[in-house]
C-alpha cells in the first residue's frame, strides 16, 4: 500500500522541503448563510424544496442540480436537528493517522424529512452496537457560543 | 470536423470577493446562458469546466466541487486548465467535443474564487513556482510581470504613457458592461503613470485587479444551432501552445508561443491575412503592457507597433483595429477562467451585435480572443465569424 | 428564435458583493481554514548538483552537445533536442543584467518600505539569455540596468546550506558592461 507509506529520509540533499503558505476564508455561500445564520439562533435546520421535482435538499441550497431551476424564497422551510443514521464506521485514527484515545464513531445523517444527509460524530455508550437506522438528534453549542460553522453542531446522540 | 456555432452566454456580476460559492456563481452564469440560448439542462451532452489553480479556491478536486452547479450531474463532464489560458483553453475543449461530433451541445462554464485565499490571492501563485529555484526568494508573481514588462519596454524603447493608455482605454471600454468591477469613466494616463510603484515598471493601474466570478457559454453543431438561431456566430478556428518552463532561459519581450497558437488558429480559420481580415480582438489583457505584446503575438501588427497604432486611436472602439471592446481584464476584472467572459462571450455578443453601449459600430464580422497563462508560456486563440 | 436585440447582453449581473467589512465585522458567516501539508519534493539529480555546487561557492551547467547549449539552470535532458544532456560545466559567477524590477511588494503582497531589487542574470559562461532570477545589492535602484555586469555575493561558506539563497544577491561587477 504505497499510500500509507512513509517518506524515508525527507533530509536527504536530494529533497527540498516546503508547505502550503496559505490561509483560506471560505464564505459559506448565499444559501449556506442562510442555513448557518438560521442555526446560530434556532435548534432546527432549514431545508430548501425544489419546486419543479419537490426533492427537498438538506443542506439547503438555490438551485435544483436536477432540474436546473432557482429555488425560490417560499420553499424554505424549518426541519428538527434529526436523522436516521444511514451508515457509519468507527474511527481509531484521526486525519493526519494518529491513534485516538477512544475510538469515534463517525456516521452520515439522513436527516428528517429531506431527501439529503450530513455527517458528524455520534456519542454513544457502546461503540460496536449496530447503529443503522437508529435515530438520532443534534446537541448543539449554547446559542452565545455559536459562530455560524458546522462545529456549532457538537455530535448527534441517541434519543 | 464539424462546424460548431455559439448560441448562448452568460456571465456574473466580477468583483473582489462575492458571497456566492463557486457552485453557486457557476449556476447563476449557466443559468443565464441557457436562458439566452433558449435550451434546459436535458439537451445538453456534454459540460466542460474551466478553472485556474486550486489553491484559488482552496479546494482541490476543484472541478468536482463545481459540477453540480454546472448542469453536470450526470453527464459526462472534464475539467480543463492551464492557469491564465483557461479562459480560452476551456472554450476549445468545448470546441473539439462538438467538433469531432461526441456532442451536438456542449456547456462550457467558467468560474475562480481569489477571494478566499489570504493573506491575499498572491499567496497562492507561490505555489505555481518552482520549489527550487523560485521560491525560496518569496517571489511575487507581480515581479515577474514586472520583468517582462521592463525586457519588452527595453527592446522597443517604448515609453510608460504609451502603455497607460491601455489601461485607461480598456476601463473607459468597461463602463458599459454591467458585470464590471473597474469601470471608469474619466481615468486619465496621469491618474496610471501617478499610481502607486508596486513594482517598477508596474504602477497599481496597470494592473487588473483579483477577482470572484463566473462565465458560461453554450456550444452546439452548426446544423443544430439553427434550430435555435437563426444566423449563428461560428468558432472559424482555434490554436493553443506552450513554451518551455524554463522561463530564465527565454527571451521574455516577445511571447511567440502566442504567435504559435494565433498560426495555427489562423490556418484552421483560412486567414492569410490576419492585419486586414480580423475586424476585431479581445487579447488578454491582465496587465496592460500584455495587451500590446498580444496584439504583437497575434500577428495584428510588427514587434513593437503596437504602442504605436494605441497611441493612434486605431485600437479605440471606434478605431480601425478596436482591441478589448468588452473593457478587457483591467475594466471588468479578472477571476482568471471566468474571463472567458470578455475574452469569448464577448466575440459572440459582438458578432451578435448584442454588445448594447459596447457595440462596435462598424458591424464586425471575425474577431479573434486570446488567453495566457502558466509560466508565461501559454497562448490560446479562438477565431469566430458571423 | 433569437433575434439581433440592439439592447445590451449580459442583460443583467447576478451575484452579491461583499466588502471586507462585512467580514470583519461578521455579517456574514465563513469557515476559516488553514492547510497543514508538508512536502518533501525530489529535486532531481540536475538540480541537487547545482545546489551542492552553489554551496561549495561554484555554479555549474549541463552541456547539450548536439544544439550546443551550456543550460543553467542545469537539467538531465534538453527540452528542445529532447535527449540526455552530455556533461557538467562549471561557468563564472558573473553575468549579465536581462531584465529587472524594483518591487514594493513582498511575496504575499504585503507594502514594503525598502525596494527588493530582483531580476534575471544570464550566467558568464552559459549560453546567451541562460540564467536564473536572483537579488541585486549594493547598488542604488537607479544605477540598475538592463545590460548591467554583476557578480555574485556569496553567504560565508559556513552559512551556505545548499539553496539559491547561498548567493546573498548580485553587486555591480567593476569595470566591467555600459
Ligand atoms: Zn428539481
Ligand atoms: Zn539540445
């Protein structure tokens, strides 16, 4: 698996070293600040329904990527901070291949009535029961902590 | 190969940062060039995205990223770049899927976010450079620019104010495009020449600014267009070529790499003549020593004439040879590919006579756009009739 | 059916403008991100050469023999002929002024005060226009010139490291062009 290999010697005059020297702000979007500045005040999500094939898109977005039609104003709409877990793994490294210290459960959402899902972690007692399917609800930061960001959503747990 | 007609362009408002995502902005350009083509997302065959380097945006798989607001959800869909070329490059890619007959209708967005990169868009050229050689003497891309500029003045003995005008004429050109970021009405040569040194010879003026936006343009069979049109603008040919990177080993005052393409462009469109044929051009133009040495490039005129024919008029909108009637990349701005906007939409509203205030008034019939990019070292052309 | 409308196309500009107060004061919601990669990029055995070189005080080349090109920076192959470069050269570490800028802005497009004087030297000894962008010092902005004779100025050999920063900058060569 050469993926997971390790560089051997980055030392050696035959390499030079270097990283990426840039920062990035990424503005969440027309419809994302909607959804986030929605989620800053409320315990709810929002969703948009496309008004030509009436998926209902979670995240929130303007345009039906189906259909190709702006969604307008009056098909947004407020949905509880639950889902169902659709899949999920349970993670012993972290992003950059450290070991955790206690193995994390990481699943995709799908959320109550939409047609779209997110993922997050899921805090539960017994990491290896069988989660698929089991709904679950959001536990968010306080509202004066909130900042507008997907970590505003802590983790999903079971009700 | 098939003739391919253009039958539809949209583009965003440019300007230094906008709210909307990528996806977003390439959905409201698509959007709009499906609405002046007439068409819906189910007759297209194919989409081609262009955009420039990653590390704009900051998101790699770029081109996945976009595509849903593309119309590219299930279709068969590539992402194309070669830095500043894009804009240019993008719309060939197009060309050559009509062309070879993969696609009768072929969507060609366009799309750069600079306004997420801090502390400022030129961070992220340094990751362009070599690592070696270029880098670790924090090169700005700006020097560069600089340099050639300086090489090219040199060699023709050519004076600050004759440039300035380019700058000046292309941001009076804007001020009838309503996606502009820098129109200015009564931008003199003293205002460029008094501007802020960035880096000598460049002064801030001389500079199109970074920008966020999105262009679309809608490709389809010359014999399938006329079902939507009734005389459609054809792309008569088009040519792209690179240089090698070795930039410190190249001559910088003339980019013959862009004369490369323009031939090959030419050749495909039957030009012998390129001088007394082309009516108009839309040259790239994000500095405005660039415009000239692409006039140059583009066999439009002798190495070093055309500070000259700019100093005559004979580049104005009204002139013989008009050169940026869009306003170019230092009156509209310059989300790198998205500049397909005034580098290809604007041939098409041109010989559409669809331009509005930024109408050519002497009825065009060829006009040539051209882009440049990586290393200074790309040329792409595109040649379209009426 | 379209038809030659004399009103103007784009019809209309669709996008929403944000000033970089409406980030700075929050009225509108960002994620901020910065990347944490690494790289350790191989440089080749042309390049490893000519930065070992550089830190032993000297500049070295590659010789194509068949166009006959003495090419710094030095590569294994040509890219015109498109074969194997032939054999090292050691060349001077004077060379010729190609082109210049005198920068007020730094590699992240931050104002400075002091210009960076920066340009590209075709290397003594190298075939014409053969050389690489570095630094000039001990010169005033004005006295530089496209055509001007330089010299290297080199870090003292403890501090060379084996990088393009083992020349300090380039110095006006006395005696020496217009
Ligand atoms: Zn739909
Ligand atoms: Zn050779």
């Amino acid at each position: 698996m050469t993926f997971l290999e390790k560089q051997t010697d980055p030392t050696s005059p035959m390499h030079w070293r270097g990283n990426m020297q840039a920062d990035y702000l990424y503005l969440s979007g027309v419809a994302g600040d909607k959804f986030f500045k929605h989620l800053m005040k409320n315990d709810t999500f929002l969703a948009t329904k496309c008004p030509e094939c009436n998926k209902v898109f979670f995240p929130p977005r303007l345009y039906c990527e189906d259909c190709f039609c702006e969604i307008p104003e009056e098909k947004w709409f407020e949905v509880p901070s639950k889902g169902s877990i659709k899949l999920f793994t349970i993670a012993t490294i972290d992003s950059y291949g450290k070991k955790l210290k206690e193995p994390k459960v990481i699943g995709l959402i799908n959320i109550d009535q939409t047609d779209g899902s997110l993922l997050g972690v899921i805090k539960t007692d017994k990491p290896d029961e069988e989660l698929q399917g089991v709904h679950v609800e959001a536990v968010l930061k306080p509202k004066d902590k909130r900042e507008g960001t997907l970590k505003d959503i802590l983790y999903f747990k079971k009700k | 190969m098939r003739k391919v007609a253009v039958i539809g362009a949209g583009m965003t408002l440019f300007r230094r940062i906008l709210q909307e995502t990528g996806k977003e902005l390439s959905f409201l350009a698509t959007k709009m060039a499906m609405e002046d083509a007439g068409i819906e997302k189910k007759d297209l065959d194919m989409v081609i995205m262009g955009s420039a380097p990653d590390a704009f945006d900051g998101i790699h798989l770029k081109g996945e990223n976009l595509l849903d607001g593309a119309a590219a959800a299930n279709k068969p869909y590539v992402r194309v770049f070669n830095g500043g070329g894009t804009g240019v490059f993008a719309p060939i890619a197009g060309w050559w899927h009509v062309a070879s007959g993969v696609a009768d209708v072929a969507l060609v967005v366009c799309e750069e976010k600079m306004g997420s990169c801090f502390p400022h868009p030129q961070t992220a050229f340094r990751h362009i450079w070599d690592p070696f050689l270029d880098r670790p003497l924090n090169t700005n891309l700006v020097w560069l620019f600089a340099m050639e500029m300086n090489r090219y003045m040199t060699v023709h003995n050519i004076k600050k104010e004759d440039i300035a005008r380019v700058a000046v004429k292309n941001k009076r050109n804007a001020v009838g495009h309503p996606c502009a970021q820098l129109p200015d009405e009564n931008i003199t040569i003293d205002d460029v020449l008094n501007s802020e040194v960035v880096a000598w010879p460049v002064q801030r003026l001389d500079i199109s600014p970074p920008s966020d936006g999105a262009s679309a343009l809608i490709l389809c069979s010359e014999e399938k267009a006329k079902k939507y049109v009734e005389d459609p603008i054809t792309i008569a040919g088009v040519g792209w070529n690179i240089d090698s990177t070795m930039w410190t080993n190249r001559d910088l005052y003339f980019p013959r790499y862009v004369a490369n393409a323009a031939k090959m462009a030419y050749k495909m469109a039957g030009i012998d003549n390129p001088r007394k044929e082309i009516d108009f051009a839309e040259p790239y133009d994000p500095f405005d020593y660039k415009e000239l040495q692409h006039m140059e490039g583009l066999l439009l005129c002798d190495k070093g004439e055309a500070p000259i024919l700019t100093r005559e008029g004979v580049t104005q909108r009204d002139g013989n040879l008009p050169i940026c009637p869009s306003g170019g990349l230092l009156g509209v701005g310059n989300p790198i590919a998205a500049t397909m906007g005034q580098k290809v939409c604007e041939l098409y509203w041109q010989l559409a006579g669809k331009a509005g205030k930024r109408q050519i008034p002497t009825d065009p019939q060829i006009g040539v756009g051209q882009a440049w990019g990586d290393i200074m070292q790309m040329g792409t052309v595109i040649v379209m009739k009426r | 059916m379209m038809s030659m409308k004399k009103e103007g196309y784009p019809k209309y500009a669709p996008g929403t403008h944000v000033s970089r107060k409406d980030i700075r004061n929050k009225n509108k919601t960002y994620t901020w991100w910065e990347p944490e990669v690494q790289y350790s990029w191989a440089m080749g055995p042309a390049i490893s050469r000519f930065l070992q070189e550089l830190k032993n005080g000297k500049i070295i080349a590659r010789c194509c023999n068949k166009c006959d090109r003495v090419i710094v920076p030095p590569r294994m192959f040509c890219e015109y002929c498109y074969k194997p470069t032939d054999k090292w050269l050691y060349i001077k570490d004077t060379g010729t002024v190609e082109t210049f800028s005198i920068a007020y802005l730094d590699g992240d497009a931050r104002r400075i005060k002091d210009p960076i004087l920066i340009g590209v030297i075709s290397i003594d000894g190298a075939s014409p226009q053969h050389g690489f962008m570095h630094y000039f010092g001990e010169m005033k902005p004005e006295e530089l010139h496209i055509g001007m004779k330089v010299k290297a100025v080199w870090k003292p050999e403890k501090e060379r490291t084996g990088a393009i920063t083992d020349i300090k900058y380039f110095k006006p060569l006395k005696g020496g062009g217009k």
